[in-house]
C-alpha cells in the first residue's frame, strides 16, 4: 500500500509539470497584457512599461516560468495585482465561506441521492420509479439561475423564511441561517442528475448473480440492498463523489454571487475580471494539486470498499 | 490610561445606534488613495480622508467649497500658483503607526500625498492628473523610475511648505481645473508614518482625518464605516437653492452636526435582484443600481408607482456625469491597412457622418438602457462646468439623409446590396467589442444595415482592446467617461490631438480643435470658456469624430426613514449629509 501511495505521490509530478506549462503559457499568450488595465483611465506607454516591470511580466518567459514554480514550490504566490491583498490570505478568509455551504451541499446532495436511487431501482418500473425519472428529467433540465431567482423571491422574499441574501461573522450563524436556501438550491440541483446516475449503478448490482444468491439463501430484502448492493454500488459512486471535491475549492460562483456569500468562487470572478493572474494561478494550480490528491484518495476508497480490488 | 489621555475629547456628534446600509454592485480594490481607480473604493475613500476642498453639498452646478482648507486657494503668479492654508486642530483618526499620539494633519502631508502619486511602485492609475502640472514633480517621478526607488526627502519646487499649515503648489502653467482636482477623492491627505507602517497593504488600512474611519473589513463582502469620533465641528448649513427639494432638506437637516449618522454598512451585492429584494425588504436604505427592474417601482415617465409612494418610499432622479460615445479611429490607416473611416477627406467626413445619422440612439435608450439614459448631445455632460443645455447635436438620427449622403460620395451599392468604397474596393467597417457587449452590436448592425453597409465585428477581452485602443488600432467602439472632477476640461481633454495612444482613443487630430482646447485652458469657468467648449464640441462634429450616445439616469430609491438627499454630481457618497429619521414609514 505504501509503495503504491509513494508511487503515485511520484506520478503527480510530471502532471503537475504538465498543468504548471499549460497555465503559464495559457495566461502569457491568450491571458492579454494586464498592465493597460491595471493602468486606470489615461495612461501613457512609460506608465504600461512600468507596470509591467513592477508585476515582472517584463522579464524574460523562461525567468517568469522559474518564478512561478518557485511560487509553486513555496504555496507563496504573491500578491492580488488589483487589490494587493496577498494571496494567500484571499485563499484563508474565502476558501471557509464556500466550504460552509459546499460541504454540506454535497453531503447532503450525496445521502439523498443514494437513498432515492437505491429505492427507485429496488421498485424498478413502477409507478413511483417512473414520477422519480421524469421529476429527475424535468429538475436538471432547468438552469441554476432559474432555481436561484426563484427560491430566492419565493422562499426568502415572499414567505421570508431565509434571509434573501447575507453574510454573518460566526460559523453557526453562517451556516444555519445563511447557508440553508444555498444548501437548498444546491442540493435540488444536483440531486436530480445524481439520482439517475446513481440509479444505473444500483441497477447493475440489483441484476446480478450474487444478488439472487443472497435472496436465495433467504437473506433479508434490507440486508441484501444496503449491505450487498450498496457496497458494490459504492465504487461508481465513490468516483462520482470524488470528482465534485475539488470543485469545493472553486466554489460555486452564482450561488455565492446571489446570496452575498464572500466565498472563493466569488473571488476568481473577480480575479478574471480583473486580470488578476495571481489569484487565478493559484486557483487552478490548487484546483490541479487538489484532483490528483482526491483521485489517489478515492483509489485508496475502493480497496476499502471492495477489498477485491488490487492496487497496483 | 494613555489611549484615554491622547483620544480626542471631542464626544460623537453622530447617533452611533444609526446604521445606513449600501450597496455596491462591484466590489472594492482598497482604500489607498494613491493606488485605487474604481468608483466604490473611491466612495469609502471619499468617506474617510479629508481633501483640501469640497464641494457646497445644495449649490448647483457644483462650487468648490474648503474642506481641510481654511478657505479657497489664493491663486497668485496669473493662475500658476496656488497657496492654501490648512485648518489647525484636524487630526487623524487613531492608530498604531502614531503610537499612541495625536497626530494633526498638516500641510506636509497633502504634499506627501501627491508625491505618492509618482512613486512607480505605487503604479497609480490616477497619476494623469497631476502629471505635466507641478514644477518638478514629473521630473522626480522619472529619476524614480530610474533608480527604482522615490525619494520622498527631496524637494520639489513645486510643492512647497513654507510653515507646518500652508501648502504653496506651482504649477508649470496656468490650470485652472487643479482646484476641483484637490477636491477630487483620491486627493485626500494620507500621514506618511500610516503608509510606511503597511507598506504593501496600505490598502486595508485607510487612516484619515474624514468623517467615518473603517471599522470592520471583510474584502470584497462587507465595510462598515463608523463616524470619527474626533471629527471636528461641522454643521450642516448649505444654502438652499431653487429647488424645492433644497427647501426641504434644509428644512431637515439644517443645524445637525455632521455626520448624523453613526455607522454606515457597504453590503458587496453583485446582482440585480439581490439587490433590489434587499432594498424591498427593508434590508437596504439606500438603492440606485436597479437599472434592470425600473419598470417594476417607476412610470414611464420616471414617478415612482402609487404602491411604493404609499410606503413613503422616495425616489431622487438624476442624469449622472457621464457620456457614451462611439468613436472612430480618425488615423488614414490602421497599421499599415488602410482604415475606411480615417481621415479628414469629405468622402470619410460624409462615411462617419452617415453612420452617425443611421445609429439607433433612441433604441439603445429604450432597449438597452430601459429608457433609464438620456441623450448625450455635447460632450460633457449635465452637472459638469461648461455643459451647455440649450445645445444640441448637429447630428440628428436620420437614415434617409445617411443614405442619401453616401449616394453622393460614392459609396455605390455593390450587387450583394452592400456598399462599396468610391473607388469600387470592398467597404466593411469593424466594430469591436467584448463579449458581453452583444447587444450592442446588434444594435450596431441593425444600424448600419439601414444604410447598406456592411459591419465585422471583432471580439477580444478587455485589456487587449485597451492595448489595442492604446495603439490606435481599433476601427470602431463604443466608450464611456465618468467625471473625476465637475469640470468640462476633464471631457475635453478626451479630443485634444497630444492626448492621443493616451485618453484620446479615437486618435482625433485637429489642430483647430488643438488650438480652442489650449485657450480654454488658460480660462476659468464661464461665458468665455463655455464659448470655446461650444465651438470645439461643433469642431468635433464636423470631423465626426464621435457618435453621442447617452448619459445614464441614476433612479436613487430611499426607505422612508433617510432624509438630506440629494445625489452630488462631484461628490461620490452623500453619506455624511444625510440623517435617519427613526419615527419615518411607522
């Protein structure tokens, strides 16, 4: 196990080589200069040449290069070109926001799709599995904006049982006041499509031999579905959880942007917005380091899930 | 013991239980002065620094009033010399770059902080309005650039300060807009120990002498403001004017001690709806940037619905200081590609002129703007010195003369319908524009179909179209300008020819123009000035430059309980003016 974590460990390397050259070659040639932006409202080209030098964008590519993988290197990626703050203080204060309404979201999200797909492929065509699908279809056929604008005037404006938008300074406040109608909006959103997805999975282990098996040797119908099926149900299923994590660390912008959340998905609008290449570096490359850490996670998930499967 | 020996003994003149609550649509950059350039910053900016001058907060159009000043500057030397003196017992609000002492702003420090402006390191997008004006100071900025490091110990003979309260600023020529530029925000006085202290995080550490001091900052999600204790006295006394809404705030507002109010609260909300359910709630006190759901609170003739007058919610109208425009790329080529709508020649004179006529002013205001704009017909726009109302563009929309004009110089219809250039060549004019600017060309599109000629449009991000603008490089686009100061120069100076790869984006060359633009110059606001402005605006339409488009109205909404407002032009934030009216709307 350990020379398979160490040897994996040594396989992100040349990845991360691979996602350090695509993002600095991407924001040196398509990512636009900067500087006129920065430059405010009447500039002359002696103040664009200084501000290129001040953020070092003057400097050769292969000096800019070293720079950011020394930043890289060091977690120390400088300060935001439009506000100054550092960097890694955007990633401290911001990075709490999302994750208090994102966790949950995708804890939730996660439990109620199990529990929904795992009930609508045990009653398999059935009147209640068929509403489930075409309540599923019609859910995620419907934009995020629309369940947005409209829980957020229904619910919190016209009933007023949510704020309609806000930030507190506490964590619990936060997330019991605050986070409910995201967390809401969220989980609605994504629980559609997971169902289904979910459903499929637990489709293939409800036709399978062992199933039968275990009913003919008159295992319970309860014990058969959530430990039996479940637990081989639970590899795609780990693999799907998994691919969400790191868009935990990009937040989720419209939700944040509707509901006044001051969380990093918020953020990197901003930075695009504004050029603000340091923000976004960073964003993608701890997105980049965050996926093939989840990824070796959730390989190490599967052998305890399934002691079957082999890590080589 | 110490802290409760050097606070100011002045009490709170604020109600400190009052709390306005603000929205910004956008978030904040931070509160240096030297080293901001959005508008939001600059309302908080505004808030907490104390300018040398002001403006009298009812006096319309705008008049520069002291601030931190004892009285409006001497202007001696013909214009080139200004000597202020500065109010003694202003102070700073506390910190720890003080040390535990109070610290009295002085006119060292208003040189200090126009010196900043040219220390390369601070890369300040708001240099341009002191550049090429004090004697010395350019010079000291460039030695800086080359040593990679501002002296701030050396002496500039234009900024002098013969005692600890009189700053003398020489100018290198006549300037008579410097006055509304010390009044500008971002000219506000910062202590030198404050900015050393912070060093590369200034921008989280406003400390002023203004009358609110930051309180809580949670960047780009909530500033709360809270009234400086030791503000010195300052009684709200304007002088009504006109208008009977003067009359009425006066009638308010007249006597309080300012501010009135104790705590503001800037919520960022980004989006529309967000905001106004914010605002219907009750959430907000304040409201403008509800340009999209107008109709759901206003007529169309600009009143506020009987359901939110029942409420006693008000509504203030107003055009903001601002224009749109179109501009053409005035240079014959683009690189080295002949450019179709460059040059002075009649041909490309009648070309601009009949796109002008041919571009759907009346529907960019009704569809675009939700007929929340007004048309801009001179460049600078109402609330600013040198706006003239009686004028009005030369340039109607009129289609069919547009297309009658191009028949006359030639640019005959091809077989494909679309016109082609009098020498026969391919006529297609480029418009560009980013992505979230479709409307807009649509709108272009449906206006040059109109008179049969064909239009490419190029999209690319914003910098690389300011790079691009910056190089005269751009056929066609469309431009905004919001007044830094309330002075026509500040609009004018967007056609003088020098300008050019700087403000001027539409490369325009004039040397007529040029010339009425440099007298006007020499001249302070009035008659005089406003004679030339009418004459260089009149220039520019002959050339036709630009294409006048619109200046936005501000729909400012208000819970019933705020009273004293009435939106500034000049001014960023009316907050210190204003008061909470606790028993309103109950």
């Amino acid at each position: 196990m350990l020379a398979y974590v160490t040897r994996r460990l040594w396989q992100t390397i040349p990845t991360l080589l691979g996602v350090v050259l695509l993002v600095f070659f991407l924001f040196t040639w398509v990512g636009g200069d900067p500087a006129y932006l920065l430059a405010g409202k009447i500039s002359n080209p002696e103040q664009i040449e200084n501000i290129r030098r001040q953020l070092g964008v003057d400097r050769p590519y292969y000096v800019q290069l070293w720079i950011f993988i020394q930043q890289i290197a060091t977690g120390d990626f400088g300060e935001s070109w439009a506000t100054n703050e550092r960097v890694s203080a955007i990633f401290a204060t911001r990075l709490g926001p999302s994750l208090t309404v994102l966790v949950p979201l995708l804890a939730v999200d996660t439990l109620l799709a199990i529990a929904a797909a795992m009930l609508v492929a045990y009653v398999r065509g059935s009147l209640t599995d068929r509403m489930v699908m075409i309540s599923c279809t019609v859910g995620q056929s419907i934009s995020i904006l629309v369940y947005i604008i409209v829980f957020q005037y229904v619910l919190a404006y016209q009933l007023g049982w949510f704020p309609v938008q806000g930030w507190g300074k506490g964590f619990a406040e936060n997330l019991l006041k605050y986070s409910i109608l995201p967390i809401i909006v969220g989980v609605i959103v994504s629980v559609a499509p997971d169902t289904r997805l979910y459903r499929t999975f637990f489709l293939d282990e409800i036709n399978q031999d062992y199933v039968r098996t275990a009913r003919a040797k008159g295992m319970s119908e309860a014990r058969v579905m959530w430990v039996h099926v479940l637990r081989n149900a639970s590899i795609p299923i780990i693999t799907n959880v998994m691919i969400q994590l790191p868009g935990l660390l990009a937040g989720a912008f419209l939700i944040e942007r509707f509901f006044s959340i001051p969380g990093i998905g918020r953020e990197v609008i901003l930075a695009v917005e504004r050029s603000d290449f340091p923000v976004i570096k960073a964003v993608t490359i701890y997105v980049a380091i965050a996926t093939m850490i989840i990824n070796l996670i959730a390989d190490l998930l599967y052998r305890v899930a399934d002691p079957r499967v082999q890590l080589k | 013991m110490l802290s409760a020996l050097t606070q100011p003994a002045v009490s709170h003149a604020a109600d400190m239980s009052k709390t306005l609550r603000v929205t910004f649509q956008v978030a904040e950059t931070g509160f240096d002065p030297t080293r901001t350039s959005d508008y939001y910053s600059g309302m908080v900016i505004e808030a907490i620094y104390d300018r040398l001058l002001t403006y009298d907060y009812l006096a319309r159009p705008s008049k520069l009033v002291p601030l931190a000043a004892e009285s409006l500057p001497l202007i001696t030397d013909n214009g080139k010399t200004y000597t202020f003196k500065i109010k003694k017992g202003i102070y700073f609000t506390p910190d720890p770059a003080f040390k535990g002492k109070r610290r009295e702003l002085t006119a060292e420090d208003y040189a200090y902080s126009i010196k900043r402006f040219f220390d390369p390191r601070n890369r300040s997008p708001y240099a341009f309005l002191f550049e090429g004006k004090i004697v010395g100071l350019d010079e000291l900025g460039a030695r800086a650039r080359k040593a990679g490091r501002f002296d701030y110990d050396a002496k500039v003979p234009g900024l002098e300060v013969p005692d600890r309260y009189t700053l003398r600023i020489h100018l290198k020529e006549i300037d008579y807009g410097l006055s509304h530029i010390l009044a500008f925000d971002l000219s506000g006085a910062v202590a030198r120990e404050v900015i050393e202290l912070y060093g590369e995080d200034t921008s989280a550490h406003p400390v002023g002498s203004g009358p609110y001091r930051l309180k809580h900052y949670a960047r780009s999600s909530k500033i709360i403001l809270e009234a400086n204790p030791g503000y010195r006295e300052k009684i709200w006394d304007f002088q009504p004017g006109d208008d009977p809404l003067d009359k009425e705030i006066a009638a308010q507002m007249k006597g309080k001690r300012l501010p009135a109010i104790g705590n503001v609260e800037i919520s960022i909300m980004e989006e529309t709806q967000s905001r106004w359910l914010a605002f219907e709630k009750g959430e907000t006190d304040l409201e403008y940037q509800l340009w999209d759901v107008a109709t759901t609170f206003m007529t169309a003739d600009g009143k506020l619905k009987p359901a939110f007058l029942k409420r006693g919610i008000k509504l203030n109208r107003t055009v903001d200081p601002e224009i749109t425009y179109t501009y053409f790329n005035m240079l014959e080529k683009i690189g080295d590609q002949p450019n179709p709508v460059g040059g002075y020649s009649l041909e490309r004179i009648a070309l601009r002129r009949a796109i002008a006529m041919a571009y759907k002013t009346g529907e960019r205001i009704r569809i675009l703007r939700k007929g929340q704009a007004v048309r801009a017909e001179h460049p600078i726009p109402p609330g600013i010195a040198g706006y003239d109302p009686n004028y009005v563009n030369s340039i109607p929309y009129d289609p069919k003369t547009a297309n009658a004009l191009l028949d006359r110089f030639g640019y005959k219809k091809g077989a494909d319908g679309y016109r082609r250039m009098p020498d026969g060549k391919p006529l297609v004019i480029r418009f560009s524009s980013t992505e979230r600017d479709r409307p807009y060309d649509e709108l272009m599109q449906r206006s040059l179909d109109s008179i049969a000629i064909r239009l490419e449009i190029h999209k690319d991000r914003f910098p690389e179209l300011l790079k691009l603008e910056r190089r005269c490089r751009i056929m066609m686009r469309n431009a905004a300008w919001i007044a830094d100061y309330p002075d026509g120069d500040n609009f004018m100076q967007l056609l003088y020819g020098p300008n050019t790869q700087q403000s001027n984006n539409a490369c325009y060359q004039s040397p007529e123009f040029d010339k009425l633009y440099e007298k006007s110059k020499t001249l302070p606001d009035g008659p005089e000035r406003n004679k030339l402005y009418w004459a260089m605006a009149r220039r520019m339409e002959a050339d036709t430059a630009w294409i006048m488009n619109d200046s936005r109205v501000r729909n400012m909404l208000m819970q019933p309980r705020v009273i004293g407002y009435k939106r500034h032009p000049a001014l960023h934030q009316e907050w210190m003016y204003l008061d909470l009216d606790s028993s309103a709307g109950k």
